[in-house]
C-alpha cells in the first residue's frame, strides 16, 4: 500500500511538472514573462475608459510570486475574460472563482514603472507576439497541475484593429 502511494504521489508530482514546464514554454512562445504565484488578495474590479463604446475595465489580484516575499499585482483586461459581459460593472464569472490560496500560472508583461506587477496575460489577438505585447494568459493549476486559460476570448480584438478570431 505505501509503494502504491508512493508512486502515485510521484506521478502527481510528474504530471504537475509537466504542466508547468508546457506553462513556461507556452509562455516563452508567446514573448511574456512567465510567474508561478499564490494568490493573497482579490479579485477587485476596476472600472476604465471606453474604446468604440466598451469600457476596457479591469480585474486586479495581489500575488505573491513562487520563491519571493514580493506582493505583486496582476491587472486583468476584462474584455479577454471567459464570462465577460460587455459594459458589465462586475468581475467576469471566470475570473471571479479566483480565490485567495489559489496557485496561478500567470505569463504577461511585468510592470516597467518600477512597481511590482504584471500584465498583458490575455491574447495577443492572434499578432505576432513581442516582450511589450506578448500572448499571455492567467491560469489556476489545479492539485493535478492541469489549468485552463481564462484570458483567451477574441470577440473584441476588432476594438484595436486585430483580426478577430474564434
């Protein structure tokens, strides 16, 4: 019995792994810096200014990055989110089951004002990516270490001038 656990907590651990080292290369394709961190606080919407008649809202977060005493905040376009309601004065329903304790995979741009902090963790719009416009995500990594991407939506890519994909 404790050989049987024993190798299933290896192969969690592996599978774990795995997933974080497909993050990290997807994140590296993508031209973003990529961060494992535990979320401390949020998440907290914020209201913004309007493109074309869609408020470019936000959702902020307060992480705490894997093997950092760090506090850092992740600003989270709202028009990318799964759930996203347009004009909605609400945390989209995806990013609002984000809670605190939860482990994020997190790939984006990190603040270049000096303050800790990321992001451009949504779709590029299908652009060719760059560190100042990378193709991003924010993920929870589920205990299996499997996590899906809440920043993926296109439908308002047409609001820059990006080729809209579905």
């Amino acid at each position: 019995m404790q050989k049987a656990l024993m190798l299933l907590a290896g192969w969690l651990l592996s599978a774990t792994m795995a997933h974080a080292d497909d993050n990290k290369a997807q994140c590296d394709l993508g031209k973003g810096s990529y961060m494992t961190a535990t979320v401390i606080k949020g998440p907290k919407f914020t209201s913004g200014k309007f493109l074309k008649g869609v408020e470019l809202s936000h959702t902020h977060l307060k992480v705490k990055p894997d093997g950092s005493n760090d506090i850092y905040d992740v600003a989270i376009d709202n028009v990318f989110a799964q759930g996203y309601e347009k004009n909605s004065k609400q945390v989209p329903e995806s990013l609002a089951q984000i809670r605190t304790g939860d482990k994020l995979a997190l790939c984006g741009q990190l603040y270049d004002d000096g303050s800790k902090g990321i992001h451009w963790v949504h779709t590029n719009c299908g652009a060719t990516p760059t560190p100042q416009k990378p193709n991003g995500f924010i993920k929870i990594i589920e205990s299996d270490g499997s996590s899906d991407n809440f920043e993926n939506v296109t439908t308002y890519c047409d609001l820059w001038g990006k080729q809209r994909k579905r």
